[in-house]
C-alpha cells in the first residue's frame, strides 16, 4: 500500500482511539504496528479489511456498552462494561492475519522480482493481481477478519436479545444468563452474520481480481467469472459465520464463566483475562454441568446444587475475622459469592479468541486448496 496513504490513515485510526479510549497505550502500539504490518503489503486489500474491522468493531461496541452495563457486572464489582481494550486483544483479533500479510507481500516481491529479470517466466508464475486458483494467502486473510468480525457482532450485539440465550455445550441447550461464554441466541448468530458479510463485501471492494489479459497460470488459474465470484463471497461469508459458532463452542468449554450469586448476572473480566473464584466455586467438569442441568430443568442456580460446601477450620469461630487465613470470600451463609456457570477454566477470552482466528484462517486456506486443487505448499513452501 502506497505509504501517502497508509501514514495518514494509520495516525487518524491512532488518534481515533486515543480520543475515545478504546484502546489501553499498549493497545494502541499494538494497532500501530499491527497497521504497519497490513500497510507492507502491496494491495489496499490487508490495510482495508483492518481499517473496516476496527471501524465496524469500535462501533457496534459503542452502541451496546451503556445496556450492557446493566446487563453483566465487572470483576471489580462495578457494572459491566469491558473499557479499553489491551494490546493482547488487538494481538488474538489480528496477529494471525499480520502474519500472512507479511508472507504474501513477501512472495509477491519474489514474484515481481523473477518476472523482472525474466518476462519470460510471466506464464508460470502467475501475476501480481487474484487470479482464479490463486493466491491462497489472501483467503486466510479475509477469513481471518471475516470470522473475529463475526464473533464481534455476535458477543456485542447478541447481548441485546431480549430473550436468555442457550448454551451451546450443554446436552439440553439450557438457558443461560446473558454473556455466557459459549452462549447463542438467533439475534447473536443473525448479528454473527452480518459481521461477515461486512468483511466480505469490503474485501471483494478492494481485492484485485484478474481480467483476462493479466490472469496468470498459477495452479491452472483464470479469470474470475461471475458465477466463480459469487461462490467465493459466498463460501467466505458462511465461513466467517461459522467462526463465531466456533468461537461460542470453544469458550463454552474452555473458558470459565463466572456468575455472581447476588445478581445473578456474568462477571467480566479486565482486558478480557479470567474472573477470581475460590476453589469451592469451581465445577471444573462438562460432567458437573450435565449433572446441574438435570438436576434443574433449565439451569437456574444449576451450579449452586452442585457446589460443595465450604471447609477447612472451624466453621463457627472467627470466620468473620479478616485475621483467619481460612476465611473466605462468601456471604453470611458461608456459599462463595460467585460460582461456575459453566466451562474449564483453561483458557481466557483472548486465547480463546486466537485460537479460533487461527483455526478459520488454516482451515480457510485447507478449503481452497483443496477446492482449487492447489498443492498448499504453493502458498507455504516450507511445508
């Protein structure tokens, strides 16, 4: 991308979220060089997606962070609300995309730098524009975005749905508190789609497809027709949807949510990290959450049934004492003040995250290659 234009736009999206405080600094560093990475490469394609996924990101968040407040509470006792958000939210959203933006601007430099010293060899390496067949890099690229846009509609808007949503990993599809990791609702997986669809439509904008005369021969490639279009817009857009599927079934499993007791709402934590319970709290089991579900139908005050009940010490001398090490976080009743709502605690939200952003993007470009019938090792030689 020609560096009049990524310089200015780069210090306008720095300024943006400075002035809105959207971003911590660490943030903020973290969205400059990931902006660099996105602005090496040769086409507008990478540096636009970013620009439109942080657009788009930023702004749904706006609109439901005033409701969201009343709707889950923060883990340092306030009302809900995230604040800012850290440089590793901006890595599990992006790195895996800055980093196949570097390797194909690489290989498009490598690419311009044979056909420069033999025109010849035009032919057989393909050319610099998205041929038919093509380069798969780029498919990892606008899968990336499309699946965590996705996922961003889907947790930011999906909230909003005025009915409770249903757990994705439990065997009844049981009802859960709104901001349940791994919980969906036809508002959330609608939201999910139009994230999608937005990356999508911006990439098809900025991506340079091939005509005729400049359509290269790499793996058979060709000019894009209309039909052939359509079926990359949509197989890109029902891959990024079922990103944020991924991403709800993967934080419902691995990734704790902590309610608490006295509100019965879902506690955040800062920056997107694990939320503080005490051991007693803690049904680390998919096999805890069946037996809670069954036990009450729909799941309301599931995990209460099943908690253990608090030990160690003398429970009735000094357990109000802040002196006594024994003395836990719980109300006069001695039951914790938070529990498990359901998930291992094995992985936070941003990990959780990453993960899925890498999986769509691999598994994007798995797809292609086999659809195309091109070896990955066109795209990856080091495989």
């Amino acid at each position: 991308m020609r560096a009049i234009i990524a310089v200015p736009a780069t210090l306008l999206l720095i300024y943006r979220a400075h002035s809105r405080k959207s971003l911590t600094p660490a943030g903020i560093v973290a969205a400059a060089l990931t902006a660099v990475a996105h602005a090496i490469h040769p086409w507008n394609l990478p540096f636009a997606l970013l620009v439109v996924f942080f657009l788009a990101g930023t702004r749904v968040t706006h609109v439901k962070e005033n409701i969201k407040a009343t709707l889950t509470v923060h883990s340092r006792g306030t009302s809900g609300g995230e604040g800012p958000r850290t440089h590793v939210q901006v890595l599990a959203n992006s790195l895996t995309a800055s980093v196949l933006c570097l390797l194909h601007a690489y290989q498009l430099r490598e690419r311009q730098r044979a056909l420069t010293a033999s025109p010849t060899a035009g032919n057989d390496l393909g050319s610099l524009c998205f041929s038919w067949g093509g380069d798969i890099l780029i498919v990892g690229i606008i899968a990336n975005y499309a699946a965590v846009a996705a996922d961003t509609f889907s947790s930011e808007l999906g909230i909003l749905s005025k009915g409770e949503p249903r757990l994705l990993t439990s065997l009844t599809l049981r009802k859960v508190p709104r901001g349940t990791n791994g919980a969906v609702s036809l508002a959330g997986l609608a939201a999910g789609l139009l994230g999608s669809m937005v990356i999508v439509t911006a990439s098809m904008v900025f991506l340079p497809f091939c005509a005729e005369e400049t359509a290269g021969k790499l793996g058979g490639g060709a000019p894009w027709s209309v039909e052939q279009r359509r079926t990359l817009i949509l197989g890109l857009t029902v891959w990024g949807f079922l990103g944020s599927v991924l991403d709800s079934v993967l934080g419902g499993l691995f990734q704790a949510s902590v309610k608490d007791i006295r509100t019965g709402k879902i506690v955040e934590g800062e920056g997107g990290v694990r939320v503080l319970v005490s051991t007693d709290a803690n049904p680390t089991s998919f096999k805890a959450d069946v037996k809670a579900t069954l036990l009450s139908g729909e799941g309301k005050d599931a995990v209460e049934k099943t908690e253990s009940a608090v030990t160690g010490g003398d429970a009735g001398a000094g357990k109000y004492d802040a002196r006594n090490k024994n003395r836990r976080s719980s109300f006069g009743d001695e039951k914790p003040s938070r529990v498990i709502e359901n998930g291992w605690d094995l992985l936070d939200n941003n990990e959780v995250n990453f993960l899925m952003a890498f999986t769509m993007s691999v598994g994007a470009m798995a797809v292609a290659s086999w659809y195309w019938s091109i070896p990955l090792q066109s795209a990856l030689p080091w495989l």
